[in-house]
C-alpha cells in the first residue's frame, strides 16, 4: 500500500495538519503499519509537487503557523482512480523468517525447529490481541471506521493462522527431511 494514497484516502475525508494525519493513519491502520512523521511531511511535500494536495496556513498564539493540507480536484481523481484499480501485485514473501529459512544448518534442525515454535507462539499473541481489539471495537460501533477496522483485523487474523500453518507445514518437512538428526 502506498503511502501515497494512504494520505490521499485520510486527506479526502477531511483538511488536516501533519500531526493529525499521522494521528489518523495510526488510528486506521497502526497495527498492521507504522509510520513516522518524517514520511508524513515528506510524502506531503511530494504530494504538494504532483499538485495532489494543497495548504492553507492557520495563525496559531505563540506557535508557528500550522499547514491544513487539502486534497485536490486531481488528487481526488488519482485516489478515485487507484481506489477501483485492482491490486495484480500479490503480496512478496520478503519474510525475515523465510530468510533464516534459506540460512539454517541442515546439520542440525533443532535451533531452528526451536525458532519455528517461537514464532508460531508470537502469532498467537497476536492473533489474541487482534481478537481482543475486536472485542472492544464490537462494544464501540459508533466509531466511524468500525468496519475497515474489524475488516482490517480479520486480514490480520487470517494472515497469522495461515503463517502458523505455514510454519507447522516446515516444521513437518524439516523433520521429514532430517528426521535422523531432531
């Protein structure tokens, strides 16, 4: 997903400063994105170049003046544009622990059959805080994007059961493959 549209998205709801932005993206998708605000306002000047967005400055009392950013006409044609333009890049498998995967000692499967259950058991504290975010988001339905958020933590809990039985899966072969040494 692209940083981009992430503030094109956030900016097309309402005229917000930088700090509000960030505030709004973590708010949306933090637990599955983090963000810092030196990619806030440098993606917002890129913006402001492309003429996808624009900003007003707000008088402030003893403070520097504050930039409202505001998307554009062609900023919002673009989001619309990218909003009904399917995804044809499937999600890479730049996994860290696929690359430990490829590193492993064949000589001897433990350290990483003992990694394998570490991890599984990391998916499964997420897994748990994801349900109990959902939990708390069901007692709050009056949130305005009670729905991305609940749909945002279904991806997140099929994500992590799917890499569970990924892992299980290698677990298995690595066991199969050099039985003899575990």
């Amino acid at each position: 997903m692209s940083v981009k549209f992430a503030m094109l998205g956030i900016l097309a709801e309402k005229n917000l400063h930088g700090y509000e932005l960030k505030s709004s993206f973590d708010e949306k998708v933090g637990e599955f994105w983090s963000l810092n605000y030196g990619q806030i306002y440098s993606t917002l000047d890129r913006l402001e170049k492309e003429d996808l967005v624009t900003h007003d400055r707000q008088a402030q009392d003893r403070r520097p003046d504050k930039k409202i950013y505001s998307i554009t006409g062609k900023g919002r044609t673009e989001l619309e544009e990218w909003l009904s333009t399917p995804v044809h890049k499937v999600r890479a498998l730049r996994d860290e622990f696929f690359i430990k995967l490829v590193f492993m000692d064949r000589k001897d499967p433990g350290p990483i059959l003992d990694l394998i259950e570490k991890q599984k058991a990391h998916y499964l504290k997420q897994m748990n805080r994801l349900t109990n975010r959902k939990v708390s988001l069901k007692k709050r339905p009056e949130h305005a994007d009670s729905l991305t958020a609940e749909l945002l933590m279904d991806a997140g809990l099929f994500h992590a059961e799917a890499d569970i039985k990924w892992l299980t899966l290698c677990a298995s072969k690595i066991k199969a493959t050099m039985g003899e040494n575990t």
